[in-house]
C-alpha cells in the first residue's frame, strides 16, 4: 500500500513522550503515530456498530418481520 507523508503539528510535551515511549517499544515515532490512527478508526466503528446494535433494544424491529424470520428460519432447516 501506497504511504503518503503527512504533516502534523505536536506540543513539545507530546513528542518527548512519543519519542520515549518510540525507543521502549523499538520503533518510531511515525509508527507510533500510524498504530494511533488505526486504532482511533477501529475504536470509532466499534463505537458506531455498538450504537447501531443498542438502537435495535430500544426500538426493536417490527414483531411481523421478526416472526416472518422465524417461520422463514424453521421452514429452511434440515430435518436432522
């Protein structure tokens, strides 16, 4: 995959510990940087699936669409 160069702007405070943390872990500052941003996006779906998935236990899907499920799922079993 392509890598683009990207500038981002940092607090002194910030990059010391970014650095420090660079050279306990044994790696560098951009992959630090690039595990962070990963992880925000990762966290950012999960985040919005939890949503979508506490959305369907406050207003549930329609009892006539869920019972057509069921009928649907116990008429295409196998019969074991």
């Amino acid at each position: 995959m392509r890598r683009r160069r990207v500038l981002v702007q940092l607090d002194d405070d910030l990059v010391r510990r970014l650095d420090r943390l660079a050279t306990e872990q044994g790696t560098s500052r951009s992959e630090l940087l690039q595990r962070g941003a990963v992880a925000l996006l990762e966290a950012e779906f999960l985040l919005v699936d939890t949503e979508l998935q506490a959305s369907y236990r406050v207003t549930p899907q329609d009892p006539k669409v869920v019972e057509a499920a069921c009928r649907l799922a116990s008429e295409t079993l196998p019969n074991w």
